[in-house]
C-alpha cells in the first residue's frame, strides 16, 4: 500500500530548492454536494465526489519561512507542537519538506470571522500546501497541490481556486487522481449567508464523525452513489445555471448526509434545535417566495445559497446572516508575497 511519505517523496522531494519566506492566500469552501465517507483513511481518499463554492475573502494567510528553530503561530498565538491541530500542520510540514528539513517558522491567520463559527481546515491546509510550494520553489500545479493537500484535510483539495469547484474523488489506490480542479459557472450570481447558531468549537472532529457514520449507519450504503449522482446533477446546474435545480439540490444533499449521521448507533448530530428553527424559518420564508436554500456541515450554523437579486430579502429575512459575495474580485489564490 502506498502511504503519504511516498507520494510526497516521488512528487516533491527532487523539486525542493532552499527554502526562502513566502506568503499565500487560499479562501475557505463550502460543499454544495458533500463529501462524507473515507475509503482510505492514511490516503485521506473519499467514497465520493463533492463539489463546493469558495468564499472570497474568508479564508487563510500563511507564511513559511527560514527560521532557527521551528515555531508555529496561529491566529497570533503560539502553537505547541503537541497540540492536535499543531501535530497535523507539522506532520504536513515533514511530507512536504522531507524528513531532513531546515527548521521553519510559520504563521497563520484566519481572515473569517470568529462569530461565523466556521473552522476552517480547508483554507488551513490549501494556503499551507501553497506557502510551501512558494518558499521551497517547486512550483506544482494546483491539481497536484490539491491532491497532497488532501492527506491534510479532505476539503481542502476544493480552496485552490476562487468560485466553484469539484473534488473527483479518483479511482487509483495510491490517490494521484483525487484531487480538485475548478468549475467554470455560466453566472457570478450566487451569494452565501452564514447563520450563525453554534459558534463554540465542535464535540467530533468531521474526520470522526464520518468514520463512526460509515462504520455504524444503516443508512450510510445508500450514500455514496446519491453523493455521486448529486454531484453530477450539481456541476450540471452549476456549469448551465440553473439556480433552482442546484438550491434544491444541495438542500436535500445536505439533509441527506445528516440522515445519515442520525442514523449512526450511536446517533450523531451536529445540528441543534436553533439549527431547525433557522430551516423552519427558511423553509416559511420559501413558501412566501423567498428563493433561497440551506446547506449545514459538520456543525451547527446553517449557510444559506441565494442569487444576488435576493440578497435584500435575505438580509430582512435572517438579519443576524453575515452575506458573502464569494465573486466580489476577492484576492488571489497563491502566493501573494515573496521576501
Ligand atoms: O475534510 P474535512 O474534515 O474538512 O471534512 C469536510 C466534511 C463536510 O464539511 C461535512 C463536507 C464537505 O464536503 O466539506
């Protein structure tokens, strides 16, 4: 079995040149047809496609750079390097870098807001895969930066571009075809609100979650080819804009992967009562004419989709919503500063 160290080795390692400090911008996601379901958790390789819509300027900023000795800084706090969230950036680091690599610094920060609630390791791993690529020289195309950004966090092969993009989920063992790749949209008119219900830290890691859905639900065999045919149907709607088929189905999509979690023995989940009351509310103010539909992750908050001639509608309908323009010339993904 191929494991991380040997697809990093045979991709990166003869590219490296001496590292020299690099900034890099990669904006978060959210799945608009969801990945929920590993079938090989070392590879970090999903049962099904996704697809999502990037968020503009909510994302990461990341420096790598030369340093004495390695430190992390996240959000203007130091980092131990036994933390959990720590232990996954640095072991990514040592993918990336080889296992006889010069000691870094790196610093990080979230431009999301904290009050949105939305953690966010696909823009984390994305902007890291990006700021390594720009300090060590190896100038990867984001395909391949998205298929090792993978072995780091599953969503973020989708932050390497702005707009809408789609993770195929590939059918190699060793995962050289997982990765993403950006979807061209007939229209920039799609607007994100954020809702915020549950803004703490989340009880399971996404990563558990899925694990303990796929190994317990009973409804879980039936996911992965809804997920995959939902996939395509969304990347249709998206590429011919039709906003109504993809509001629709990315709603049921969504809802369909936390039945599957309500399933699990035991159930998980993520959504609390202010998470139903946020869909009762939607679902009323659709009955009233309001095009506008929800999607929810592994967490509380509920996103809403809409197109920018209801933006005013939902700001009346949801003023506690924080709107996105994820097309409002956003800056670019990559690296946006060499020293
Ligand atoms: O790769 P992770 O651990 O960020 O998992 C993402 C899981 C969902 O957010 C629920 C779905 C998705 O496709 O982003």
């Amino acid at each position: 079995m191929t494991t991380p160290t040997e697809i990093f080795a045979r991709t990166v390692h003869d590219r490296l040149s001496p590292p020299r400090a690099v900034t890099a911008y990669a904006p978060s996601n959210i799945a608009l047809s969801k990945y929920w379901g590993k079938r090989d958790a070392a590879l970090n390789l999903p049962l099904n496609s996704s697809l999502s819509i990037s968020l503009g300027d909510w994302g990461t900023t990341t420096t790598v750079a030369p340093a004495d000795r390695d430190t992390l800084i996240f959000n203007d706090k130091s980092l131990d390097p036994d933390a959990p969230a720590a232990a996954k950036i640095w072991r990514f680091v040592d993918y990336f870098a080889g296992p006889e690599r010069a000691p870094l610094s790196i610093t990080t920060s979230n431009t999301i807001p904290t009050a949105a609630g939305l953690a966010s390791s696909a823009s984390g791993f994305a902007a890291l895969a990006l700021a390594l690529d720009g300090a060590f020289d190896t100038a990867l195309a984001p395909e391949t930066l998205s298929m090792l950004a993978r072995m780091g966090s599953g969503s973020a092969t989708r932050s390497f571009w702005h707009g809408f993009a789609a993770w195929d989920k590939g059918v190699a063992p060793d995962g050289h075809d997982s990765h993403g790749r950006r979807v061209a949209a007939q229209s920039t008119a799609l607007r994100i609100a954020i809702v915020p219900v549950d803004t703490g830290p989340k009880a399971h890691s996404s990563r558990d979650g899925m694990n303990h859905t796929v190994a317990t639900s009973p409804l879980f065999p039936a996911w992965p080819d809804r997920a995959d045919a939902d996939c395509a149907a969304v990347e249709a709607a998206v590429t011919d804009w039709d906003f109504k088929i993809l509001g629709t189905l990315a709603e049921a999509n969504a809802l369909a992967m936390h039945a599957t979690m309500m399933a699990a023995r035991p159930a998980l989940t993520y959504l609390k009562p202010g998470s139903w009351q946020v869909l009762e509310a939607l679902w009323q103010a659709r009955g009233a004419g309001l095009n506008a539909y929800a999607t929810m992750d592994a967490g509380a908050n509920v996103k809403l989709i809409f197109e920018s001639t209801s933006t005013d509608d939902v700001a009346v309908a949801f003023p506690q919503a924080q709107i996105i323009n994820p097309f409002g010339s956003p800056q670019p993904v990559g690296v946006v500063a060499n020293f």
